[in-house]
C-alpha cells in the first residue's frame, strides 16, 4: 500500500508540476496553429499530434492541466467548506432547524441556476479575458456545487451525533461549537474527502459545458473538460486514441488523490 | 370469384400501407424555433416549422426551381407587376377543420404587410411605402395589388404560410401537411399529420405518408451524428465537412453532396448607434477601411480548408456562384493579404505599437466575436479568424452563446460587437434579400430598422433593391443587383467568407428524400417521403 501511495503521489507531483511548468515544458505555444498539419498523429515534432486546427495537443493538454487542476480543486473546496460547515451543524442540531435546512437544500438544488449563469453571463462584458471568464465559472461552480454534499454531510453528522465519543464528550461538559470543531468535524474528514474528490471532475466537466452559455475557457485557451469534448465524436477515438489523454491525465490526478487520501486514513 | 378478388385487393392494401402509412421521422433542429409565428419567421428552426405546417399558395419546386400550384389553383400577374391574382382551391380546410377562403388571404397579407409586425418576408414584398389593396374578384378569386411593382411576385408567396382569420387556434391551425401537437422547449416538437390536408397522390391516397415527426432540439453536432448513427434520427439536414467525410467512409449511399449551396458563413460589426457599446469601437465598426481591412486579413483559403474539410468555396460578395444568374462575375476573389490590410488601416489613422494595433487615441484595437455555440465548422472559423486577425495585431475575444441568447443580443439588446453567423438564402431571387439590404429593414443587421438611411451607401442599396423589385426586364434587374454587389462588396457591411456545401445526411430507412442544394435540401417534398417497413414496424 505504501508503495502504491509513492507512486500516486510521484504521479500527482508530476503531473501538477507539469502544469505549473507548461509554459517551459510546452513545444509550442497553446495557441499557436500550424495549419500545413492538421489532424496529425504523433510524430517528433508533435508528441501528442495536433487537433482540427493544427495546434500541438501536447502544448494544449498541459495548459488545459494548468487551469483545470489548479481552479477545479480550488472550486471543490469552496463547495467541500461550505458543504461542511452546513452540514455538520445542521446535522448535529437536528429537530425541525435540520427538517427545514434540508427542505432549503432541495429547494436550492431545485432551482433553474441556468437562469442565473445566463443572467451572470449577461452582465459580464463580452471582451472578458479568457483567463478572467475561468476564475469566474469556477468560483460560481464553487458557489452553488455545495448543496448535494451538504446533504450527505447532514447524514454523515446525524449519524454520528449520538455515538459514544459525542456523548462522553458532551456529559464532560463540551460546548457545542467545540463539539462540532473538534469531535464531529475530524469524524466527517472521510466523507468531505469523498465529496471533494468527486467535485474535481464534475466541476471540470461543468466548466467545459457552460461553454454554451458564453462562460467557461474560450478560446484559444484550452481546459481538460473542453479539450474532452472531443470525445463526444466516439468514432473517431478508437482511430486517434490520443484524444483520450486530457481524460487519462483527469483520471490519474483523481484516482491519485483518492489513494493518498485513503493511505493516509488507514495510517490514522 | 369476387370475394377472392376482394380478398386479394385487401391483402394487398394490407401489405402496402404498412410501407407508407406508419412512420416516425425524426431529425434535429440546432436551437429552438424564435417564434411559431409563421409570418415573422427569421431563423432556421421557425423556418423549418414553417415548411412542415404550413400551407403556401404556391410553392417553388426546390428540384426544378420553378413554381407550382399549391392552396391556389392558379395565378397571373398583371403585366405592371403590382397585382397578382389567385384562384383558390376550393374545398380546402384548416387543420382545425376551419373551410380556407379569400377571407384568410385577405387576413393574412394584411397581417403581413403591417408595419407594426416587422416581418422580414413582408420586407420582400415592400418595394415602396404604401398600402397594399385586396379585392376578392369573384368567389374563390383574389387579386393582391401592392402600391409599386415587385419583381418576382409570385415567387414570393413561397414564404407566406396561410393563416386562418376565424379560426380561434391562430397560428395553430393551418394548412400545411403536418401539425404541430406538442412544444417541450429545449427537447423536441412532435407534429402530427394534418388529418384534414389537401393533397393526394397519384393513386388518390391522402398525403402526407408520415404520421409524426419528431424535431429534436440538439445543437451538439457531435450527438447529432451519434444519434443518426444509431438510427435514432433518420436525416441531418446540414451536415458538417468532417462528418460527411466521415459517413461517406461508413455509408457511401447515405450521405449527399449538392455542391456550393446558396448559404453564407459572415462576420459583420455592430453598427447601431443605440447599441451599448463604447463611442469609440463604434467609430471604428463605421469605416469601411476598417472593415475592409479585417476582411482582407482573413485567409478564406484555410477557413475552407480547416473548418469545411474542404467542402465549402471563398465568398466573393452576397451571392453564392451557384446562384449562377445573378451572381455578378465581374466581382474578383477577395485577397488574403495582411500587408495591404495593415496599410488599410494605418491610412484609416490606426498604428501599430509594438506588436499591438492601436486607434488614433491610443485604444488598442479589441473586440469580441459572438457566435452561436454548438456548431463546430463556426466555433473553428472564430479561432482561425482570431489567429489571423492577431497577426495584424487586434485581439479578439470569442464567445460561444446558446441561440436564444445570442439572437436576444442582435435584435433586441444589440449588445454585442461583432457577430459570426450563416445568412440563408431559400430562394435564387435578390428580392427574397430585400429584408437584409432594405436599411429599414429587420434583418439589415449591422444596422436594422434605420427611420432613415445612416449613409450614402445604404440609400443607394435602398434605391438599387426597390428599383430591381419593381422592373420586370431580367437583364435590367441583373445590373441593377450587380450594383448592389458591388457595394456591398467595397463598404463590407457583411464581411462574407465561405459558401459551405448543401451537404446531408439521409438514413436508406427514408423513402423519396431528394437532397438538392435549395433548402430545405432534404425535406422539400416532406409530404412525399416514407420510411421503409422495418422503420415504421419498430
């Protein structure tokens, strides 16, 4: 298991490396179309080979890491924190305050945000830098990806506010902000883990399709989750199987975290 | 031996009208239909809604190109040009069962042509102000007389779906082959044949054959092709460069090739002077070098190459060369040449600092590009267009919108600085353009609905498009839409850049599906087509 653990986070260290490097790592510049070879296969000059337009993908996938990896992340932990905070208190006072916070989470996941993208979309100018707009997506991803996760987080504190260690800490007098911080909170690690990691491709992927509402990475700038909409042309991935390496990178970077994560709990 | 006759007779109905009677044809739309108003249709999905149910006059054979009696029996033009009267056909009825007279004719040009409803097909009857005057002549006769002569009259009518002026339905009843039943915005729109619709075939049998169609709202072209793969949808009415080519790999015999169709792929700048955008970009969206020199800055050459797969043709000015009549050959292919379009705009007071174009005040040269999100061929034509216009040191920013959006920002909110779209053309005629030229007019979208001519150049347009709508000599009008050409071509109000292929896609599970290069190329005789026995027994 510890080697297992060596190698996840040799892999994680190199490929968040990658990404923070790619302007140095890069061949070629993300943009940069060479439109004598498009569509090419690997080759030399092109490790990874180039899309439609003639760009390297291998320029393009390590800056698509740089932003997916780095801001999919930062947007799991806005929602993991506030997914946490609710609904660890709400699951430990319970009674009617659960029964009506839960009732508002359903309404909160109910609600059309389509709405609410198109209208932040409308106020935004145009011209938005693509570096802007992606900082933007992944902080309103952050914002409104928290309520699911609240849900099970409300469980996860139902369940354990009767148990033993919560009892004997409160017969000796615990107050309830202690007993949250500092009993319920350490208990629920596991769960926000879960629910941080499950949030890095579904945000990655959220990104890639509010590119139809004009929010998301623009171009020229690539993102894993727009470089994957490749992949909505099946036929063609058995032929270029190089598509698949923004989704391998996405599949590695999460499958290694789980194993650190998971590593580390078996230690503890 | 009679019952045996009988017997035999019945068999064989039996085993024909499971080839014809059944059927669900189900294909896609890119976005929602703006209006299941047939009269202010001005998109492609409303359009498509438009030809499925609604009933015409008179309709242009999209095979033939010429026209021939539908809702009329008959017609003649006067030989001013200004009045054209109709014999209806009698017996015929809405699909609410409403009887259609010369009451509904009467209702529906009047609704037409009312200022107020800012129809672009009533834009192409309007060749100079003033009323329009309808007289039934004797029962089932009507004669429209228009207050100055429109060329191409009868032609016209092609687009003017009847509407019924008593039924309490509106819009819904009508007198097309199919019906619209059911709407789920963003899903589908389920049609129904039109139980009570006129037409029969040869062998005296109601049409249409299909029972519904199923029109999927999917703007993903990807999905689209997955789905037709997959049998889901039988036909992709414009297919994609790189998925025809992918399909002819598969299934040679379900994939068409028309050659140039009649459609643009343009690039045009917002130029509306109540539009919010700053004073600045707009001046520079106002001069013709400018866009001049945009337009020469595009290398059109890899647009074809790179976002057609090759099967698309340089646009040289509004006219498609396959419009072989009116297009005005004298126009030279436009030039890629990034030296000449800097010189452009370096006359026009621009100057280049390092690497960064700039305006005579020192506003670096930056704007975004809309465009609908969704279609690939567009989404690649934006990078390269950002590519090249980079090398000449003007940044632009693109952005993908989803359709209700982005035709929210043209007509309504005008939010926007420079828009990439397709102008469709359905008809070989310039009047049928009359909505984009006429600076009055809806579709004059750089611009639109100007009270009165912004510039010189578009009260010439205004001039040139009424006097060719209203001469009858062919050759005259030609000169006349040559000019025109011409124009647009020098001020680049649409900066055109590509003539994709009618190119489409039709399941061997379709019978009597004809692509041709009008639109719409696959479905033009719809009330015709079948599916096979194995697609209609599933």
């Amino acid at each position: 298991m510890r080697y297992v653990r060596i190698i996840a986070m040799t892999l994680l260290s190199v490929i968040f490396g990658a990404a923070l490097l790619a302007p140095t790592l890069a061949p070629s510049d993300y943009a940069m179309q060479f439109r004598e070879a498009p569509n090419s296969p690997p080759s030399t000059r092109f490790l990874l080979g180039t899309d439609e337009l003639g760009r390297d993908r291998l320029s393009r996938v390590l800056f698509a890491s740089r932003v997916s990896l780095l801001l999919a992340p930062a947007a799991a932990a806005i929602s993991t924190l506030f997914a946490g905070v609710i609904g660890t208190v709400v699951g430990y006072l319970g009674g009617i305050v659960e029964k009506v916070m839960m009732a508002a989470v359903d309404l909160f996941m109910s609600l059309p945000w389509l709405f609410l993208l198109i209208t932040i979309r409308a106020m935004l100018p145009l011209d938005l830098a693509p570096v802007v707009s992606v900082i933007v997506t992944f902080t309103l991803l952050g914002f409104l990806g928290w309520a699911a996760s609240a849900r099970v987080v409300c469980a996860g504190a139902r369940t354990l506010r009767s148990s033993m260690f919560m009892l004997n800490a409160r017969g000796q007098g615990c107050r309830s902000w202690r007993l949250i911080a500092f009993q319920l909170l350490p208990n629920l690690r596991l769960v926000l883990w879960a629910q941080f990691l499950i949030s890095i491709p579904v945000f990655v992927l959220a990104e890639a399709n509010l590119g139809m509402l004009g929010l998301g990475v623009t171009e020229p700038l690539p993102s894993l989750g727009g470089l994957m909409r490749e992949l909505e042309n099946l036929p063609t991935v058995p032929l270029q199987p190089w598509r698949l390496v923004p989704i391998a990178v996405l599949a590695a970077c999460v499958s290694a975290f789980q194993i650190i994560v998971s590593g580390y709990e078996v230690e503890v | 031996m009679r019952l045996r006759s009988l017997q035999l007779i019945a068999f064989c109905v039996l085993m024909v009208v499971p080839c014809f009677g059944q059927g669900e044809l189900h294909f896609c739309l890119h976005a929602d239909p703006k209006t299941l108003n047939p009269l202010t249709v001005d998109d492609d999905a409303s359009e498509t809604v438009r030809y499925l149910t609604g009933g015409v006059l008179v309709r242009l054979n999209r095979k033939s190109q010429q026209l021939e009696p539908e809702l009329a029996t008959a017609w003649k033009l006067s030989k001013d040009n200004r009045t054209v009267t109709f014999t209806l056909r009698p017996g015929v009825k809405f699909s609410d069962g409403t009887p259609f007279t010369s009451d509904d004719v009467a209702f529906t040009m009047n609704s037409l042509m009312d200022p107020n409803l800012h129809s672009p097909v009533g834009d192409a009857f309007r060749s100079a102000p003033g009323p329009i005057a309808i007289k039934a002549v004797r029962n089932g006769t009507i004669s429209i007389t228009f207050p100055a002569p429109v060329s191409g009259l009868d032609k016209l009518f092609d687009q003017v779906a009847m509407m019924s002026a008593h039924s309490t339905l509106k819009e819904r009843a009508v007198l097309g082959p199919f019906v619209l039943t059911d709407y789920k915005p963003g899903s589908y729109l389920e049609l129904r044949r039109n139980a009570n619709y006129w037409k029969r075939d040869s062998t005296g049998r109601q049409l249409p054959y299909l029972e519904k169609i199923y029109l999927h709202i999917q703007q993903n072209r990807d999905v689209e092709l997955t789905r037709f793969n997959r049998g889901e949808i039988q036909i992709i009415n414009a297919l994609e460069g790189e998925y025809y080519d992918r399909l002819q790999t598969q299934s040679p015999a379900e994939v068409f090739d028309a050659g140039p169709s009649l459609d643009s792929e343009v690039v045009w700048f917002n130029q509306a002077p109540n539009s919010p955008i700053a004073a600045y970009k707009l001046a520079w969206f106002r001069s013709a070098a400018f866009r001049q020199a945009i337009s020469t800055a595009i290398n059109r050459a890899d647009l074809v190459r790179l976002a057609f797969n090759g099967h698309a043709s340089p646009a040289v000015g509004p006219v498609s060369p396959a419009n072989r009549f009116w297009f005005n050959a004298k126009l030279k292919p436009q030039r890629f040449d990034q030296g000449a379009a800097i010189k452009l705009l370096i006359e026009d007071q621009f100057h280049l600092d390092a690497g960064v174009l700039r305006d005579s005040r020192g506003h670096p040269v930056e704007f975004s590009i809309v465009t609908n999100a969704g279609n690939k061929g567009r989404e690649r034509m934006a990078a390269l267009i950002q590519q090249d216009l980079a090398s000449i040191g003007i940044k632009v920013a693109l952005v993908t919108l989803d359709f209700p959006s982005l035709i929210e920002r043209m007509t309504r909110t005008r939010d926007y600085e420079a828009c990439l779209l397709g102008l469709v053309n359905t008809d070989l005629d310039p009047n049928s353009q009359m909505n984009i030229w006429l600076s009055s007019g809806e579709n004059h979208q750089w611009n639109p609905a100007q009270t009165t001519p912004a510039t010189a150049w578009e009260s010439e347009l205004d001039l040139l498009m009424r006097e060719q709508a209203s001469t009858n000599d062919a050759n005259k009008r030609k000169l006349l839409f040559d000019r025109v050409q011409e124009i647009a071509r020098q001020q680049e109000p649409f900066i055109y850049l590509v003539h994709k292929n009618a190119l489409s896609a039709v399941s061997w599970k379709v019978r009597g599906a004809e692509p041709v290069v009008l639109s719409p190329h696959t479905y033009w005789q719809i009330e015709r087509m079948s599916l096979s026995t194995e697609q209609a027994s599933k």
